[in-house]
C-alpha cells in the first residue's frame, strides 16, 4: 500500500509539471531580446516550428502604480520576461513625437486638452495616471527616449497615432538606429505599402485576416519577409495560420478585451491554448498571466533563442 501511494504521489507530481497552466508565477532568467543587427530581427521574427512565442505588452503593460506608455512601466514588464512593447506615437505642437493613445491628455494626465495644442516643453508639467486614474511621478516620454532605453531589452511595435506622418517616426527609427528593434504597425494595405516604400528595411505589423488581405499587400510590392500578421482580436482558423507560417510570417493575435476576458473567467490556460493552436504573439492587456503561460510552453517545448539572453 506504502509503494502503491508513492507511485501516485510521484504520478501526480510529475503531471503537474506538465499540465498547462501549472505555473504560478514568471521565473525567466533570460529576459532581454538583444538584436544587434536588422538581420537578426529577420531571423527572430521569421516563423519556423522552433519559434518562440512571445507576449506583445499592449500598450507597454500597466498596472496599478505604472501608467500605460511610460518607460518606467516597459522596464517593470520587461524584467518579468523577454517581451514586446506595443506602444502609441503621437505628435505635439512642436513637432515632438511623444508617447500617449488618446488625441487627449485627460484620461492619462493631470492635464486637460488635446496632445496638439501642447509643446513638449508645456507637456512636461504634467504627471501621467495609471489606469485607476491615480496621479504617478512618471512624465510623458518621446519615442527617442523610448527607443534609446529599449535596445538590447525589447522589441517595438509602434502604433502610429491618425495624423503622425510616417515619415517622421521613420527618420526617429533610424536617428536613433533602432531598425533592429522596430516595427511599425499599420492598419491598411496601402498603409504598408507607403511605409515599406519609405523604409523597404523596416519590419511592419499589417491587418491579414484572410489569404487576400497578404494577396493585396504583395501586390502593393509589400514582401512576405517584412510582414508580422496581425490576425485580429478573434483567433484565425487554422487554414490562415497554416498559410501564413508556410510564408514564414509570424501571427499576433489580439487577446485584448475579449479573449483577456474569457481567460479571467475561464482559465488562464487559455493562452497557452492559444499558442497551441496556431498564434504566435498575443497582444494582451494581461502580460504577467499570458506570460506565465507561454512560459510554460517554451519550457514543455523545450523552446529557446539565441536572442533571447
């Protein structure tokens, strides 16, 4: 009888190990994506059937204490696990490309108005709120700072705020040689085109849902190898994942709203499952919960880069 429950203890103990969602907490010891060259941000963002899923920290991951599109909150995220930083570009009245999603600064400042009636200058007597509106320490910060402070940890998905011209937050890429670190989101095909003709170096996150959303993009002259997917906030059918991995482009699903939500309720698990099934990047206002599940699969799948150190 002693055997016989030992024999389950031990059982039991080893399926828990490989159960998904077995993890309680982030434990990565290796958290800095360090991409030196453009290549190798080709190479790391190229699918293969040893990619590494990764989180995309939605608007760089906040939480109580750390605003949203705060270089303080990207480092906090960014120590936990290796991590991509979605983030919002905006533009003020002098020109400066800061860091903030709303046309307005009331929602994440103590300030009132329009981003664009401030120069960068005025925009730094305000203090950033986190997202239950209490008041931090932390100022708005420009995408240069953002950029500067990045290298070496993460990966940049810039989401280009209506009426930034692209060409300025393409010359800030390259002022600061960030092209290794960077990728530019779009939200059409004709958006991806014009970036890729003004930067045919720089990686882009594009809008394809289907097979002739990649179909329009190459006819614009947009190429398979500088496109992420983005595939929406519902998950792709397998048929679109499939077709976009034998293209050798990489997945990123949106959990944000309601798959973040489905989780809360119904596991965790979830976003394992997820990855399982076809993505490869969620974009998720949980980073710590989804992070602690694609943990779990890198580590079932025996999965590691040499980026990732």
């Amino acid at each position: 009888m002693k055997l016989l429950l030992k024999f389950f203890a031990v059982f039991f103990l080893f399926s828990s190990c490989t159960m998904p969602g077995a993890f309680t907490t982030l434990s990565s010891e290796k958290t800095d994506i360090k991409l030196r060259t453009i290549e190798d941000l080709y190479g790391f963002l190229t699918y293969n059937d040893q990619r590494i899923p990764l989180i995309s920290a939605h608007r760089g991951g906040p939480e109580p204490g750390y605003p949203e599109n705060a270089i303080e909150t990207f480092e906090r995220t960014a120590k936990r696990q290796p991590t991509i930083i979605e983030c919002d570009v905006a533009l003020t009245k002098d020109s400066v490309l800061v860091l903030m999603h709303d046309d307005r600064i009331d929602r994440t400042t103590n300030g009132t108005g329009r981003i664009g009636n401030y120069t960068y200058t005025e925009l730094q007597e305000f203090k950033l709120k986190d997202n239950d509106g209490s008041l931090t320490s932390y100022r708005i910060p420009t995408l240069k700072k953002a950029l500067e402070w990045g290298a070496g940890k993460v990966v940049y998905t810039l989401d280009v705020k209506r009426g930034v011209p692209y060409e300025l937050v393409i010359d800030a890429i390259r002022d600061m040689n960030a092209e290794s670190y960077s990728i530019v989101i779009t939200s059409s095909a004709t958006q991806a085109a014009r970036v890729h003709k003004l930067a045919p170096e720089l990686m882009i996150s594009a809008s394809i849902a289907k097979i002739e959303n990649l179909l329009r993009l190459n006819d614009l002259g947009v190429p398979d190898n500088r496109l992420v997917a983005f595939v929406g906030t519902h998950e792709a059918d397998m048929e679109t994942y499939q077709l976009l991995h034998e293209h050798g482009i990489l997945c990123i699903l949106g959990t944000m709203g309601n798959l973040d939500n489905q989780a809360k309720t119904k596991g965790d698990v979830l976003y394992f499952d997820l990855i399982d099934r076809g993505a490869d990047i969620l974009s998720t206002d949980r980073p710590v919960e989804a992070g602690i599940q694609l943990e779990k699969y890198r580590k079932d799948y025996r999965l590691v880069s040499d980026f990732i150190r």
